[in-house]
C-alpha cells in the first residue's frame, strides 16, 4: 500500500506531463486490483486460519484493518485527483464528456455508433428474473441497471433489475466523439451505454432508466488437485477455470446507487460483509487510463527517449563473436531490447551453434523471442524451453506459447513440481565456445521498454558451465548439482547471501571497508531483515534502493542508524537487482532475478551471477549512486509511509532516470568520435 500511494503521488505530482498523471492513476488502480486478488485474498484465507486456532489474537486481521483504513483514505485522494486531472485536461481542450453533455452531432454519432458497432456486443442479465448466480467475470465492470417509470408514466411501479458487462475486451474504455472549435470531445464507454439504454430495453415499454458501475475482485488463487493423475498441463489449465468461480474480496459500487438496487445485487451475488464492500465514484476499473486515448498531444506525454545504440554491437557481424571476445552488457530500456533478439536470430541460423535453452516466465503478446526460437527449431537445431505455468495472471499466456513451440518441435518442459522457475537464462552452445545470457527481467520485449533491466552476455567458461547446470537441475531435479559461481535457489542463495552479510560484519569489526549496496524490488525475508540490522549495529554501512515492498525500519537507534533506505517511481518501473559488497576492498558484484523474499529464497528457482568485467561493474555502481542521489523522484523509506521527497545534501535537482539517459548517450556519443578518429588514422 506504501508503495502504490508513492504511484498516486506522481499522480498528483504537477510537474508531470498531464497525460502521464493519467497513467499513474491508471497503474494504481491496477497494482490495487491485483493487490486485493492476491495479497488480501491470502489474509483472508490467513484470518479464517487464525481464527480457528488464535481467536484472540490475529495479527492478520489486524493487518487487513489497517490496509482497508489505508484504501479508504487514498480511495478519497484517488478520486479528487481524477477530478483534478479532469479540470486540467478541460484546460488543454480536452473534455471528458457524460450522456448528458451530448450536441445533436454527438448524438447523431452516439445512435450510428450502437447501431453499427455497439449493439451486438451487449448481453443484459435480467437479473430480476433470474433463479442461479451468474457467473461474472471478475476483470470487467458492469452496469447495474434499474429500469422503471417516472411519476408521469407509472402504474403499477413495476421495476426490472439488469447487469450490462462493459465490452471493454471488444472497444477501448474511451469513445472519441465528433467535436469542433479545437475541441477533443471524449466519452467514457461506460456512459454511451447509459446514453443507448432505451434503445437496449425498448422492449420493455419504460421511461426511466438508471445505470451505477459495479466491480468485484475475486481470490485468484488457483486449486490444484494433487492427487489427480494429471499432466501439470492439465491441472493449470483445470485450475484457471477455478479462478473463475474463486470467492469474492472486493465489491466496489458506485456510491450514489439506489438502495434496491444495491440490496439486490448484492443479494444476487452473495456479497456479504467479509466481502469488504467499498463504495466509490461514478467510474471504476480506471486501470484502462493506461490505454487513455494518445490524442496526438506530445507535449502532454514525457518527452520520448530513443534506446541509445552500443556502438561495439554496431560494429559487430557477429554478436557470438563479440561476447567471446569481451562481456557484454544490456540496460533496458536504455539499450534496446532488439539486441537480445539479433543474439538469438543470429543463433538461430549460425552453422556453428547446436543447441539453445532458455527460461520463460512472462512473453510479449506477438514474441519475436518465440519467433527466434521456433526458427532455430526449423533450422535443425536443438531448442529447449523451460515455460513457467505458474506466473500469476499469465499462465493461460504461456500454456499457448507452449503448444505452439511443441508443435514446431521445441522440447517444452512445464516447470518444476513444487518450485517456481523465475530466473531469466539463456544458453547457447556452440561448436567454438559456449555463451550465456543472465538477466534482471523477463525475455519480454513489451517490459523491456518500460522496465529498468539488466541482461549479462558472456562466454566466461565457469559461468556459462554453471547456467548449464541449472538448466540440467530444471530438467532433473533429483540431482543435487553444486555451482562455482552462480548464486542459485533454492538450494544455496539463502545462505550465500547471508555469508555476504556476515563478512561484511567481520570487515567492519576488522576495521577493513565494510558496506553493501543494493538495488531490489522488496525486502521483506525476516531472516535477511534481521541480519542487515545485525550488520547496522556493528557499523556496516547499508544503502538499498527498494522500490516496492520494504519491512525494514530505518533509522532506530542502536538497530538501523546506518541504513538507508530509497524509492524510486518514474517513467519506467525500477525493476533490475544489483548487489554489491565492499568485501575488505576488493568489491563483490552481482545481478540476478531474486528479491529477499522467502518464496524468491526457498521456494523458487533464482539465479543471480558475478560480474567481473570493470566497466559493468562501474556502470552498476553509478545506477545506484545514481538513484541515492535522486532527489525529484526518490522518496525516503523509513516504514512510516509518508514517503518523504529524498532531498539529500544538493539542492540541485537530480532525476536518476534523466542522468542515467544522458549518461549512456553521452559515452555513446565518445565512442563514436574515438571510432571516428580511428577510422581516419587508419585512412591515413
């Protein structure tokens, strides 16, 4: 919840592009919808739990307290920033429109519109007349509709009750209407429904009609039947049809709806109080202003950043080459994700290389990735995918990729049973030497343009060995492999990182440079925790950029004065992981897939792997210098969630991002004048 009012503040924050604080609010509803389908599903599985064995004291149910407080208050914020927004867009020419606002040429457009497009896209439930639950799908919105007779028509007061799903799947949330005098008229899809309802229920020969937006979030967790003789194929694919009719967590409404209208509906659907009801404004699902129409207004979006080329990948024929000779490096989306790709186009129909194996937790939804790979199949080489199933919301996703890479005669192996495979590895072997891929992120060309990432590329012999060990363990995992450099879960992680700690607490006592710097997603493994306040204590200097969720309390006396603690929310999400330990002096580096978490320690498979190579490593320093410094997005994490601005010692304003942009474009732009001067001399 701290972390989602940091996204609502750039929302507010008036020195972001109006468009941009649109998105904001968009990707908070989003986080928050998730956030209820997942976190507060399990504490209400946990209080169920608790209070069948400790009644008396159930810290969950103390927890969800304080979050529904918290959702209650940035509920309000939410909903005055959208009125804010409003107005400012109404500034720019920019009018978002309800049914009532209509010119007789928008209503003209309105009839063509539902007559031609809309209309048979829409279902009504009459569900004044129904017997059984319908069964709702819980990622739409729907209108609530009461139809009646005004005072003048009304006889015997009769009332119908109906549910309209918003074809949101079909049409975007957002209707341009027709407009004049430099106007962009825009109606939400919600309210043309309104405006189409007498000609919805024309049958029904009434007069008035009412329409109130309600959603509700189910519990997204999936049951699985183990003792099932199944394919895990199989029982994903079972499980996701459980989803469907997963219990309710969240009914949101719009707070101006009539009260039998509500009552009904609630009624209808089995909503109950446990169901934490949350009343709101008159629109709902506003995760759809992440798809708010682009309106041709750039001056409204943040100014758009070109991926900076790398002039050695420029220069290259041959990428394998490159990476033999030298560790290469990519920083999404500061470097385009499209070099990735020619790495794995060129393996695909290199003579020389014989086998790829890859990891695969998210994909985009056209892979050119998938493209690569079912070409290198087509090319006689041998392709091995290791598909994770179990990545939240995307699992029907990835069983499709599956069949289609099966059916082009890639060996897909479904996971592993009882581990989640997140690590982001790819193996290439080759008849001159092997290489490997470890990243950050997903192998997903569609994050890698708004997520920050890394991705090493290298033939370091032991590293490459052990990514292939990795890949042996996935596909048998009976075997109890040992790595000599890789940092692997879940056999070894947990206690190599906190051997880390430790020599880093011996150093200090020692007198020797002790440090960590670290850059992560969440913190939130208790063990770790408690270690880092060991290392506080005994004078280990600790400076951690966390963008998301953070149990660390910095700042008490004798525990965590020498912590700090950053957050980081800008145009793209901060999603790569950096460690470095001083290690007496000789620094330690390291990127990989894992956050301190207990599922990412022991319960999945992470890979995070050294970096040996100056130049990396000094690029990796300077991100996080670079985001401690951050004194316009960087806000304090202390555990108060007050998210204060992190204003440090310089009253220049330093916007990590920005820096780090110019940063590689300015060494781009050296490299290509040293190139040049090279290429003249050998003229000469």
């Amino acid at each position: 919840m701290y972390f989602n009012r940091r996204i609502l503040d750039e929302a507010s924050n008036h020195f972001n592009p109006l468009l941009e604080r649109l998105n904001y609010l968009g990707i908070y509803s989003n986080n928050l919808d998730e956030f209820f389908q997942v976190r507060v599903a399990t504490l209400r599985r946990m209080i169920e739990l608790e209070e069948n064995m400790h009644p008396l004291n159930s810290n969950s149910k103390k927890a969800l307290k304080k979050i529904l407080k918290l959702n209650e208050i940035y509920t309000s914020d939410f909903e005055s920033i959208f009125l804010e927004l409003n107005a400012e867009l109404q500034k720019e020419s920019i009018f978002l429109m309800n049914e009532s606002e209509l010119s007789a040429e928008q209503e003209d457009f309105m009839h063509t519109f539902y007559s031609e497009e809309l209309s048979n896209s829409l279902f009504p439930i009459l569900i004044s007349r129904m017997k059984v639950v319908p069964e709702l799908n819980d990622k739409s919105i729907y209108l609530a509709v009461k139809i009646s007779d005004s005072e003048k028509k009304a006889k015997n007061n009769k009332k119908e009750y109906a549910l309209i799903e918003i074809p949101t799947e079909e049409f975007s949330r957002f209707i341009v209407l027709p407009s004049s005098d430099n106007k962009i008229c825009i109606m939400f899809l919600d309210d043309v429904i309104r405006y189409c309802l007498p000609r919805i229920f024309a049958q029904f020969n009434h007069d008035k009609y009412e329409a109130y937006t309600i959603k509700f979030t189910r519990d997204a967790e999936m049951e699985f039947d183990n003792s099932a003789y199944q394919s895990v194929l199989d029982r994903v694919s079972k499980g996701l049809k459980s989803r469907k009719s997963g219990l309710p967590v969240r009914f949101v409404y719009d707070r101006d709806i009539p009260a039998d209208l509500l009552h009904f509906t609630e009624k209808l659907l089995k909503i109950d109080k446990n169901d934490i009801p949350v009343s709101g404004a008159r629109y709902h699902n506003l995760k759809d202003l992440m798809s708010f129409p682009k309106l041709n207004r750039y001056n409204l979006k943040f100014e758009s950043q070109t991926p900076v080329p790398i002039i050695a990948f420029e220069e290259s024929i041959s990428l394998i080459s490159l990476i033999r000779q030298k560790d290469q490096y990519l920083h999404y989306p500061y470097h385009s994700f499209d070099n990735y790709i020619r790495l794995l186009r060129e393996s695909a129909i290199n003579p020389e290389v014989k086998e790829i194996k890859i990891t695969i937790y998210r994909l985009a939804k056209n892979s050119k990735v998938i493209k690569a790979l079912i070409c290198a199949a087509l090319n006689g080489k041998k392709v091995t995918a290791i598909v994770e199933l179990l990545a939240r919301f995307d699992e029907k996703s990835n069983i499709n990729w599956a069949n289609k890479m099966q059916e082009a005669g890639i060996k897909v192996i479904l996971g592993v049973e009882g581990l989640k495979v997140h690590s982001k590895l790819t193996y290439i072997k080759a008849r001159n030497g092997n290489i490997a891929c470890i990243g950050t992120g997903n192998f997903h060309e569609g994050t890698a343009t708004v997520y920050t990432d890394f991705t090493l590329m290298t033939a370091h012999k032991s590293i490459v060995d052990d990514v292939e060990r990795v890949f042996e363990f996935i596909e048998q995992p009976y075997l109890n492999p040992t790595f000599k450099q890789l940092i692997v879960s879940p056999q070894f992680m947990r206690k190599k990182i906190m051997n880390l700690i430790k020599s880093e607490i011996d150093n200090a006592k020692k007198g020797l440079p002790a440090y960590i710097y670290c850059k992560i997603n969440h913190v939130v493994d208790e063990k770790i925790i408690e270690k880092l306040y060991n290392a506080s204590k005994e004078g280990v200097m600790i400076k951690l950029l966390i963008r998301g969720n953070c149990s660390l309390v910095t700042g008490v006396r004798n525990l965590s004065e020498n912590i700090q603690v950053v957050g980081i929310v800008d145009r793209y999400l901060e999603h790569s992981r950096v460690m470095i330990f001083a290690n007496g002096g000789e620094e330690r580096y390291f990127i990989g897939s894992a956050d301190w978490m207990v599922r990412n320690l022991d319960y999945r498979v992470e890979v995070f792997t050294p970096v040996y190579d100056p130049k990396f490593q000094k690029q990796l320093k300077t991100v996080i210098e670079f985001g401690l410094k951050d004194n316009v997005k960087g806000r304090i994490v202390d555990g108060t969630g007050n998210n204060v601005r992190n204003i440090g010692d310089d009253a220049i304003p330093f916007r990590s991002q920005e820096e780090l942009y110019n940063f590689y474009k300015d060494n781009y732009n050296k490299s290509v004048l040293k190139s040049g001067k090279e290429v003249i001399l050998i003229k000469h």
